[in-house]
C-alpha cells in the first residue's frame, strides 16, 4: 500500500524537526560552533532602545525557524549525506546549512552596534559580546550599555555665502540647544536645507556644501555644535564664489516618436507641468511634474532635463514624454466555483488609454458566463448563463464647474462615468441590471488622505421572469414566504450618493463611507402623489424605488512588528437603515458575515443574523444577511521562508437585523444580547507573496457559535470540536485586512 504525498511529506517535516536537534552540527569542522540563537539586550530604562530593532545590525544571525520556534530548513539540510548524489543536492537547495559561529563577524558586530548607538546621540556607548558554549552549538549576547545620551548645549552657523544666509533666515532650524544630539537628526537638517534652497532655485546646490564642527563636553553629556555652510566649488580655482540662483526660462515638450510630437493636448501638458518660465528653478516642482506625469495612462516614459544658458543665470527646461500604445485588446478566461456549482467565464476588454488626447480612458469589457447547477428539483432547465457589457470613461482631473485652477492643480484627481448592462439567466428566473454613475476621487499631493465622491449611482433591477415552481414555494405559498426574498425579486430603482473618506499612514488605516438613496424620488412621489404597487410602495416612472442611509467604518492597526512578523488588529462596523418607501435593504446593500474576509470559522453568507439558524439552505443567501455587521480581528503574520508566509488568527463578529423580521427569528440586534452573539473563530493560514499578489489559504474553526444557545456541546465548539461542522477553508487573493 502506498503511503499518500501528505504523509510523506509530514514525515519528511518530522524528521527534519528531529535531526534539528541531534545531527545538525555533525558536518561541522572541526573546534566549530553552530550559532543556535543571537540575543540584543538593553537595560529596560533606556526608553528609546529597542533591541529587537538593534538586531539588525548584528551580521551572523542563527538558522531560520519556522513559527519562530523549530528550524525546520536546517533539519532538511541535515538529511542529506556527504556525498554529491542528486537526492542529497535536492536537500541541500532546500534546506539550509548551519550557521557557523565566526568570533570576527561578532566583534564586528559590536562595533556596528556602537556605532548605532553613537549616531543616537549616546556618545560614551559600549557594547559587550557573551558567548554561552554548550556542546557544538553557541548563543551569542550581545549587551549595549548606552550610558547617558548627549544633548546640544549651543547651536551656531557659520554660512559662507551672503545670499544663502539672507534667504535660510526665512527658516526655523530644527536643531536648537537642548535637543538631543544624534547623526539622524544633522542628516534631518541638512536634508531640509538643501531642499528648501533646491526651491529656491538653487540648481546645483548639493548636501554635501554643508558639514559640521561638534565638541563634545564629556563631563556634562553636551555637544557645542556648528553648522558650516561652504561656498561653492566645482574645482580649486572656483573655490570662494556665491551660489547661483538660476531661474526658468522656456518650458519645451517633446517626444519619442519620429515626428517629436507629444500626442497629448497642450492643455493637459501645461495643467501637469509645474516648472513655470520666469519663476526660480525648484526641486519641488520637478518631482510634482513627474508624479502627473507619472499618473497620466497615456504617458509611459517621462525625462526631465535642464540645460543652463550660457552666461546668463537661465535655464531650459525639455520635457520628453514617451506615450503608450492607445488601444489595447485583452482576453480573460476564468474558472468559477459558486456553492460548488463549477462553471466558466470569459472576458474580452478593449481600451483606449488617449481618447480624447487629454489619456482620458475609455474601457469597454463583454463578460460571459456559464455555471452548471446541481441540486435543483422541479425546473426546466438546470444552467446558469450571464452576460455583461459594461463601459468606463475616466479623466485624469477633476471635472466640475466653479473650481479654481489653483484647487485642480494641487490635487491627484479622477473623474468616472461608468454604465453596466448585466443579463442573469437561472432556472429560477432571469433578472436583469442596468447602472450608471458619475464617482470623483482625489488626494493632496503627500497626502495620507483620500476621498470619494459618488455624485450619482443609478441602479434599475428588474425581473422579466420568474418560474412557475419559484414563485408558487417561495413568493407566495404563505408557509414558506419570505418576506426579504418577495422584496428582492420585485423589479427596484435605487438612486444613490454617497461619500468616503481613507487614511492610511503605512501602520494605521481608516476607511468611512456614507451613502443615501430614494431622498429625491421620495420627495417627487410624495409632491406628485405617484402610484402605489402590491407591497405598498410608491413609484416613479412606474418602478419601485428604495430609500435607505447606509455608513461603514474599517480600523487597521499594526500592533507590533518585529524580525519579519507582525500582529495587526482589525475592526469593522457598518450599519444600514431602510425607511420610508423600504421597510426592507436592497440585497446588494444587506450585509453578511463569515468568509475569507470576516469570521474565518464559517463558510461564505453562512453566520447570523444574532443568533438565528438557517432551515432552508436554498435560500441562505438571502436568510443569512442584516442591517448592521461587526467583525474584530486579530492576526500574527511571519515569514517561514521563500515565499512562504504563515498566520495566526482570532476573529468574532456577526450580523444583524434593525427590524424584527419574523422570517428571521433570534436576528434583530438587541444590546443586551450583543456578546452572547458574537460569533468567534481562530484558525491558522499559509500565504504565498509574489509581491504582486498574494495567494491565501486559511483554515478556521469555530469557537462560539451563537446560533446554538441552547445546546452547550454545539454553542462551545472550541471545547467539542467537530471538524466536519466547524472547520472552513478559504481560499482568497490578498490579505484579509
């Protein structure tokens, strides 16, 4: 009987974990050590010291471990003979040989560590090695001992060049006595400086013309310090002149093609360039006129070059725009995998990045797809086809009337029109989709914040028809009718604004959104006194429409992060209001929980709402949704090796109803209730980042699930687990969070 890959492969692992421990230093040579575990420790006073940072100055570190606990590719390495056969050099690339310990690196180290610390200001630094031998394997310490850190006592300048030293007055310097002295703070400074004279027009002004004079008074920890700025110099013989201010005199444009003309027109190379004819020379206005450019789909290439005009204190600026290729063509082919239903779609997609020679983009995409389902009793037909046309045009501005050419040039906007014609054919019925919309988006240049504006989103849905067997067991046999499915296969108008808000610093992320439909149409009905149909809502122009106010709101925080690992916090809450002419949202609005990117335990529209329990699986998906939605997260994310990450996770939350629908029992939110249903799941995950994309498997398990109040073996998972009601896998493109 042979054994299966995944056992092999366990076994494998296995054996590796335990050769770790007994042959990993037999190879050694001889009066060698195998470096097992590199220490940083640091006197917990000194605040600013994080050891775990200073670690990576230290050159040898030990073997890699997998869950930062077993050195899994170490022991794969130790399977391998002596000899060069192709089964021991195919351990060998996968594995990892033993770090042998070298007393030179560690001493260099310490110097590295000194010197650290001395660029932090602690200028009577020391750093001490201790090696603890043990058999052939050795952990090294390393133990900083910062001392007290030294502070400015008195700051001076000396500026070598008149004019400079007139126009740096206009500045706050950010050294002063009484700041601590460190390298990364003169670093700061001199930056600064020569970026805010680069703006000035100070062309060939470099950092290196300033330098510093420090004298250390080692008895009360300060430093005299003096900032030197030098005349300029390109040679001996030009040694003691002034700095050259230079300033713009033409702006040109050119391009690659044969006939050098830049196939934009000159109003949108204008409204994208920064530098301005008669206006300083500024470094700041280069690097804004490459980042428009830069944004612009039509532009592939852009160069920036300056030429100074002979004996004048001019400059020429020539701007070399490279365009792409207008159109392109592209074919997508996909698999598709609904509720286990397997099925295919295609995607063919034409887009003209220079419509109409301002890299406006017009994107037109034909979908088709086709799913065979499995399971359905009593219908025709047993398939499921969808086509799609839908239509994109965006501008790389902001259009709209009364704005001040001042307020367009300083933000990164994108204006969009988007219409979408969707045909859905299942043997229960066929519905159909039509939207269109007019969304802005823009930013402040180095912003962390960005906004959302969505001016109007019109959606039609209607229902041209619905089978027999649908309609008799689910919309109107009054034992099983559902009063949220009636609503959703009613033909429905839903006109929208809305408004979102993001910031995101690298290490914290918010994301809000507010949105409201069906105020206006309301307002015409109620004015108009416009008919009414069988659910007792009014109509505009003989159709439905819904009226609701809808706001989410998404928190990350990067808790810790440490030797390629970090534990990220995540929450979400968001809550949807139906009134007036709606008593029930839209399912496109409703929420849902469970799945790849909420709580991990369950399948996909399989939690909630509250605690209430699904009895029809067929129609789960409309069942198993609400008005309001939390989900908390908590996830430990390291990398194993290669590619290869891994994550620990935590996750509660659910879904719940604001009304109290009686199809719904136990989901209407109550306050009381709220910790009693909350769901909560924990799982572990593998990740392949291709830096492009991530591929993610999780696998969750159910600890708390509310949906079983009354029976404690089923409502406490974590304590009877049962992998085939509790365990999930997803498989999902991206991080959760």
């Amino acid at each position: 009987m042979r054994i299966p890959v995944f056992r092999q492969c366990m076994a494998m692992v296995a054996g590796a974990v335990l050769l770790c421990g007994c042959s990993a230093t037999r190879h050694l040579p001889e009066g060698s050590y195998m470096l097992n575990k590199v220490r940083v420790m640091a006197d917990s006073k000194y605040k600013d010291i994080n050891p775990q940072a200073m670690k990576e100055y230290v050159r040898q570190k030990g073997n890699t471990r997998w869950l930062s606990t077993v050195k899994v590719p170490l022991g794969i390495y130790s399977l391998a003979g002596r000899d060069s056969t192709w089964v021991n050099r195919a351990l060998w690339s996968m594995g990892e040989p033993p770090v042998v310990f070298d007393t030179l690196q560690a001493r260099q180290s310490c110097e590295d560590l000194k010197q650290a610390l001395e660029n932090m200001g602690y200028l009577d630094a020391e750093v001490s090695l201790y090696v603890d031998y043990k058999k052939r394997k050795c952990n090294a310490i390393y133990l900083l001992r910062p001392e007290t850190a030294y502070r400015i006592r008195q700051f001076e300048t000396d500026i070598q060049d008149t004019i400079i030293e007139k126009v740096l007055q206009r500045r706050n310097s950010k050294l002063y006595a009484g700041r601590q002295f460190s390298a990364e703070a003169l670093n700061e400074e001199r930056n600064e400086i020569t970026s805010y004279l680069q703006d000035c027009g100070y062309f060939r002004f470099h950092k290196e013309f300033i330098t510093y004079r420090a004298r250390r008074h080692q008895q009360e920890k300060e430093v005299d310090l003096t900032m030197v700025l030098h005349p300029y110099f390109s040679s001996v013989a030009d040694s003691n002149l002034l700095h050259t201010q230079y300033f713009i005199r033409d702006v040109t444009f050119q391009s690659t093609m044969p006939d050098s003309t830049v196939h934009l027109r000159r109003h949108v190379l204008e409204e994208n360039t920064f530098i301005e004819a008669g206006k300083p020379y500024s470094v700041s206005a280069l690097r804004k006129t490459y980042n428009h450019f830069g944004r612009l789909n039509a532009v592939k290439y852009t160069n920036i070059s300056f030429e100074a005009v002979p004996d004048t204190t001019l400059l020429d600026a020539n701007i070399l725009v490279q365009t792409n290729k207008p159109s392109t063509i592209s074919f997508q082919p996909e698999g598709t995998n609904t509720a286990g239903d397997l099925g295919a779609a295609a995607a063919l997609t034409y887009q003209n990045r220079n419509l109409f020679r301002g890299s406006e983009v017009l994107s037109i995409q034909l979908r088709g797809a086709y799913e065979a389902i499995r399971g359905l009793e009593g219908y025709s037909n047993q398939d499921y086809f969808e086509y799609s046309l839908e239509s994109r045009l965006s501008f790389p501005r902001f259009i709209f009337p009364f704005l001040s050419n001042n307020f367009r040039r300083s933000i990164i906007a994108t204006s969009e029109v988007s219409l979408l014609y969707d045909s859905q054919d299942r043997p229960e019925f066929h519905r159909r989709v039509l939207s269109a919309g007019w969304h802005y988006q823009w930013k402040q240049e180095n912003s962390f914040k960005s906004y959302r504006l969505d001016l109007i989103d019109l959606n039609y849905v209607f229902m041209p028809w619905i089978s027999q067997t649908f309609h008799d067991e689910y919309l109107t046999d009054n034992s099983n009718s559902n009063a949220i499915l009636k609503y959703n296969y009613e033909d429905l108008f839903i006109m929208k604004v809305g408004f979102g808000f993001a910031y995101n610093n690298g290490k914290t992320a918010v994301k809000t959104n507010i949105e409201t439909a069906g105020n206006l149409l309301d307002l015409y009905a109620h004015t108009f006194n416009t008919s009414k149909n069988t659910l007792g809502q009014y109509k505009t122009f003989n159709i439905a429409y819904a009226q609701y106010v809808k706001a989410d709101v998404d928190f990350i925080h990067r808790l810790y992060e440490w030797d390629n690992s970090q534990l990220v916090f995540h929450t979400g809450f968001g809550i949807a209001y139906p009134y007036g002419n709606s008593q029930v949202l839209p399912f496109e609005k409703r929420y849902f929980a469970g799945g790849a990117n909420s709580v991990r335990g369950w399948s996909v529209r399989s939690l909630g709402p509250g605690s209430y329990k699904d009895r029809d699986g067929k129609i789960n998906f409309i069942t198993q949704t609400g008005d309001m939605k939390l989900d908390v997260n908590l996830e430990y994310r390291s990398h194993l090796f290669w590619k290869f990450y891994w994550a620990m996770f935590v996750d509660a939350g659910n879904v719940w109803t604001l009304r109290d629908y009686k199809d719904q029992p136990g989901g209407q939110f109550k306050f009381s209730r709220l910790l009693d249903e909350l769901a909560v799941g924990y799982g572990m995950g593998l990740r392949l980042n291709f830096d492009y994309f991530i591929l993610r498997f999780d696998l969750g398990m159910k600890a708390v699930n509310p949906a079983y109040k009354t029976e404690e073996e089923a409502h406490y998972p974590i304590v009877h687990p049962r992998l085939s009601r509790d365990l999930a896998f997803h498989f999902a493109v991206g991080l959760p969070f």
